[in-house]
C-alpha cells in the first residue's frame, strides 16, 4: 500500500470517501448491484427461450442446426482468451506496470473485435440464406412456421449481447487512454477493475448462449 | 488496497480450463443422450461461469456484502424462472373458460 497522502495528492481518493479501501469497496459493490440488473435483463431472454423451446423442441433442434458449431465453439474460445487478458490487465494495474496494462486493455478490445467480427459474417450468412426474421425469411420447403421463433431469438439474444461487447469495447479504450497516461496504478485501480468484471459478465453471457442456440440440434 | 492479487499462473490455468470445458460441451452435444443433452450442456456452462466468477471475478477473494449482491441476482432470477415455468407447465391442467 502506497502513501495515502500521495495518492490523495494524484487525486485518486474522492472526497467522500474515508479512504482507498472503502472507495474500492463502494466500487465494486456498485459494479455488482448494475451487474445483478443485467442478470435479470438478460434473464427475461433466456425465460422466454425456455418457455419456446419446451413448446417446440424439435423445431429449434432442427433449426439450430443452421448455426455453425465450429464457428460458435471457436469464437468462444476467442472471447474466454478476452476474459483472460482482461483479468491479466487487472494484475498488471494491481502490480503498477503501465505498458503491460495498456497492451493487456488493448489485446482484450482486439480479441473482443475480433468475435464481433466473426458475428458479423455468421448474420451475414442468415441473410444469405433469408434466415433473417422480419427482414428476410423465407420457409424452405416443409418447414413449421415456428421455425421464425427460434432465429428471433437467436438474433435478440446474440445482438444484445453484440450490444454490450461493443460497449465493452468503448469502455476498455476510455480506460486504456487514461492508463497510457498514468492515471492507474497498485494504490488506484478501481475503472480497471469494475471495467472487468463488465467484460466477464458478457462473457459469462455468451458462455450459456454458445450451448442453448449452436448445440442443441448438432446429434441431429 | 484491499483488492486481492490473484497470481497469473491461477488465471492461465482457469483459462485451459474453460477451453476443455468448451471443447467438453460441444463434443458432448454430438450425442443423442436424450433429455441428458441439456442437463450436461447447462451443467458445463455453470461450471464454466462459476469459474469465471470466482477468479476472473475474483468473488472468491471479495467481501460478503459482493457474496450477498452476486447471490441475490441468481436468487431473483431463480424466482423469475420457477414462477413462469410453474405458470406455463401447469396452464394446460384445467382448461381456461371458453367465452370471453
């Protein structure tokens, strides 16, 4: 622990708070209470695939079959390699080491660009095909309409989690400009921080997202 | 500082774990182990979300209050899935009255 008083002169304790710890504390206390509210948005989503999918059970194998497993399974590993880096950047703020965190910020934005990108060519590829509810869906031939249902979800589901990663994204290069030019370091590291436990939440989303929309028609 | 400094070396190995544990459930999805299929499918996602939590998280090293907020969502969200769920698994018991 560094001198409080130096921090206090940096300016990294607020003035309404007792000291480092307790504002750390108030931080990631905050971070949790948003994160619960996300728990329960998204949530609502997966109810409502729950409640579909034990309707029709066999139309959404049938049309989970049109998501690529491989593609899925890969930029899965592509955002847990994210979460991994993101976690190494909260070390390497806790251990003071300015270049290291600002690389470490920068490879989680690339890999998380990297899993929006690959995103972008699967929808590409549902609208190739005119999976695209709403936009463009065409049956093919013997298809059940409740087909629709699924690729509804799938593209709400997926595009809010898109959603947040792109926030993410913002977010992580506000922080990787302020760790360039100093701004964190062992004694005060608390936007780095809660900034992860964001990026792992997301994470923590797709890992239940990957399983219930790309593998549930694959022993088909 | 209070926060805890978990060492690289724990976050690499939960890294490995969660590519096994992907690799685990995509392999398993290729078999036809009936209702099984997604009882392993979300058993393997907890597995790998409480890993994420504990450490990535670092909720193994945060404070009881964190503990209490963490809990509370899987709480509400538990009461959200078994009130709709009993709703819609129980609808088709007594018919609904026909004429309104």
């Amino acid at each position: 622990m560094s001198d409080p008083r130096v921090s206090e002169a940096r300016g990294a304790l607020a003035h309404h708070f007792d000291d480092l710890e307790q504002q750390h504390d108030a931080a990631t206390l905050g971070m949790w209470v948003f994160l619960v509210t996300e728990i329960m948005f998204f949530g609502g989503l997966f109810l409502g695939y729950t409640v579909y999918r034990w309707k029709y059970p066999h139309i959404f194998a049938d049309a989970s079959r049109h998501l690529d497993t491989t593609i899925g399974a890969v930029n899965t590993a592509v955002l847990l390699a994210s979460s991994l880096t993101m976690a190494l950047a909260v070390h390497a703020a806790q251990t003071s080491r300015r270049r290291a965190l600002v690389g470490l910020l920068l490879a989680t934005m690339l890999l998380g660009s990297v899993f929006l990108g690959v995103k972008a060519y699967e929808y590409r590829d549902k609208y190739v095909h005119h999976l695209v509810p709403g936009v463009d869906f065409v049956y093919e031939p013997g298809a059940r309409p409740q087909l629709q249902i699924f690729f509804l979800f799938y593209f709400f589901m997926t595009g809010m989690h898109a959603l947040h990663m792109v926030i993410g994204i913002g977010l992580l290069g506000v922080i990787a400009a302020l760790a360039w030019r100093g701004r964190y370091g062992a004694d005060y590291y608390n936007p780095v921080e809660v900034t992860g436990l964001y990026w792992h939440f997301v994470d923590i989303v797709w890992i239940f997202l990957f399983p219930l929309l790309y593998l549930i028609g694959a022993h088909l | 500082m209070s926060g805890h400094i978990v060492s690289p070396k724990l976050y690499y190995g939960i890294f490995a774990a969660l590519l096994v544990l992907t690799a685990a459930t995509t392999g398993a999805a290729r078999f036809d182990l009936g209702p099984m299929n997604v009882v392993i499918a979300l058993a393997i996602a907890g597995c790998k979300a409480l890993l994420v939590a504990l450490f990535f998280m670092h909720v193994r090293y945060s404070k009881p209050l964190v503990w209490v907020a963490a809990a509370s969502g899987l709480l509400w969200l538990a009461i959200m899935l078994a009130l709709t769920l009993t709703d819609y698994y129980s609808r088709e018991w007594f018919p609904a009255p026909r004429g309104w």
